[in-house]
C-alpha cells in the first residue's frame, strides 16, 4: 500500500515538473518572439523603408513589391509569408505554423501603426545597421519556435525535393531576388541590399548558434583510460567512453576491444586538448567536428586554463 502511495506521489511531483518546464518553455518562445519582432520592425521602420533598400528571402520580396506597387508593407508581410507558413504546417508542425503566424501578424501590425524616424541617412550604416536589427528579429523569433522570415521552410522543402542543400536553396533564391531588383529599381540599390543581407544573414546565425562555437572532439588511443582521467580530472570537462572494436583488415582481427573517448569543448580550448593528448599518446586517432550548441554537462564548468 505504501509503495503505491509513494508511486502516486512520484507521478504527481513528476507531472507537476512537466508543467513547470513547459510553462517556462513557453514564457522564453514568447520573449523572443515578442523581442524578435520589436528588432525587426526597428531595422525595417528605422533604417530600411525611408531609403528604399531591400533585404534578402521572404522579407525581401516584401520589400521589393513595397517599392514597385501601392500596397502597404504589412499587408505584403501577410501575403508573401502566408504560402510559407502553409508550407510549414504541413512539413513542421501546425504549433509552428500558429506560433509563426502569430508573430508575422504582430510585425505587420507594428510596421503599420509605428512611426520611427530615420536614424541615418549614410548607406553603409543603413545597410549594416538595418541588416542588424532585422536579422537580430529573424534571430530572437526562431529562437522562439517562430518565423518572421518564411524563406527556410521553403529551402528545407527544396532540398527535400532536389540535390540542394537548404544553404544551396536560399543562396539560389536570394541570388534571383536581387537580380529582379537590379532590374526593376537599381544596381546600386541592389548592391547595398546585398551588404543588408550579409549583415542580417549573420546575425541570424550568431543569435542561433550563438557566442562560442562547440568542438567535438573523438579520440581513439591504446591510452584511453589515463586521457579521459586526464581529461576529466586534470582539465575539469566531461568525457564519455565508447566501447568499440578496432583495427582494419586481418590486423584487426585478434585485437582485444578498445575505448573511443568523446567530449564537446570550446573552440578556444581545443589546442589545450590536443596537447595534453599529445603528450600522453603522440599517435592518437583523434576527430574533430563542430556543434551547433550544446546543453547540460560539464562544458561550461569552469575556465579550461
């Protein structure tokens, strides 16, 4: 009897936990959300609309067809997303599509009912500053689960479909966009509307992937064990052993099993790794690749000096 009490018990402080982190999930999708298009109604209505220059994807035709018709600009922001965010309903997910159409209806709403005036009017500040702040909204709102730019979900689709990548898909797309305003507004505006492009591009990935650039690192050594001690203990970052087989072809074959040791480190404290395992095992097998972002563990510990 009491051990079901205690199950109940457990089931309910487990249930409750739940809620709590879906509850601050969706509180954090919300402030980046909101945040996001606060930005890009800031880069569009501050830097961009009052000297006619454009960006790239889905907020770039906006923009383009903001120049060349007498539509409003936030009614061409519901339009020219609308196919996209139908696009994501079916491939991601409907919260996605709801989350996203919830955000690209505040931006239009924003872009329609404030009133920035012009921060500058020198063109290099407005295309990197403009590039900016948009970016820093196509950032912050897919941090938040969201789109305010539906241009990926059309290049993941393409890529699905094609031999591009979803890099390929949007490098392809944007390339056609500002040949179009080349022809129909002009060479020098497309050209600093490639600068805002760069500009927004980049800050989109620093907000998604953020200030440090993780490392994995895979080392396969006969001195497994004192390099993950090492490594653990002396280094103070978290390691993990693998169990593997060995060898290639009839060398291979009677040799007894071995350990494959992973960690996920730093850019900044790859070299410390590699000269530690140096020292320990010169002819280690040892991998390196990159992490989009890592959560939990013991990364972020404490300093690797």
């Amino acid at each position: 009897m009491q051990y079901i009490e205690n199950n109940e018990i457990s089931e309910i402080a487990q249930k409750a936990l739940e809620k709590r982190i879906i509850l601050r999930s969706k509180i954090k999708d919300f402030f980046f959300i909101v945040t996001g298009v606060c930005m890009a109604s800031v880069g569009l209505k501050g830097f961009l609309l009052p000297n006619n220059f454009l960006d790239g994807g889905a907020m770039g035709v906006a923009l383009l067809f903001d120049l060349v018709t007498p539509l409003d600009l936030s009614l061409l922001i519901l339009l020219v997303n609308a196919p996209f965010i139908a696009m994501g309903y079916k491939q991601i997910s409907p919260q996605f599509a709801i989350k996203s159409t919830l955000a690209i209806i505040a931006l239009s709403t924003l872009v329609h009912i404030i009133e920035i005036p012009a921060f500058t009017a020198d063109k290099l500040l407005i295309s990197v500053f403009g590039g900016f702040f948009l970016g820093s909204g196509i950032g912050l709102s897919i941090r938040g689960g969201a789109v305010i730019d539906g241009t990926e979900v059309l290049a993941v689709s393409v890529s699905r479909k094609s031999s591009l990548t979803v890099g390929d898909a949007i490098a392809l797309f944007n390339v056609l966009l500002f040949i179009v305003a080349i022809l129909l507004v002009s060479l020098e505006t497309a050209m600093y509307s490639m600068l805002t492009y760069l500009a927004a591009s980049k800050t989109v990935d620093f907000l998604i992937n953020g200030i440090e650039e993780y490392i994995g690192v895979m080392i396969v050594s006969d001195e497994a064990q004192q390099i993950k001690e090492t490594i653990a203990n002396d280094l103070g970052r978290g390691v993990t052993a693998f169990k593997a087989d060995g060898g290639y072809g009839k060398k291979g074959e009677n040799l007894p099993d071995r350990k494959i040791l992973f960690c996920a480190i730093t850019r900044m404290e790859i070299s410390k790794i590699l000269l530690e395992v140096e020292k320990i095992d010169p002819s280690a097998f040892v991998i390196q690749y990159p992490i989009k972002d890592t959560k939990g563990g013991m990364i972020k510990k404490r300093p690797l000096h």
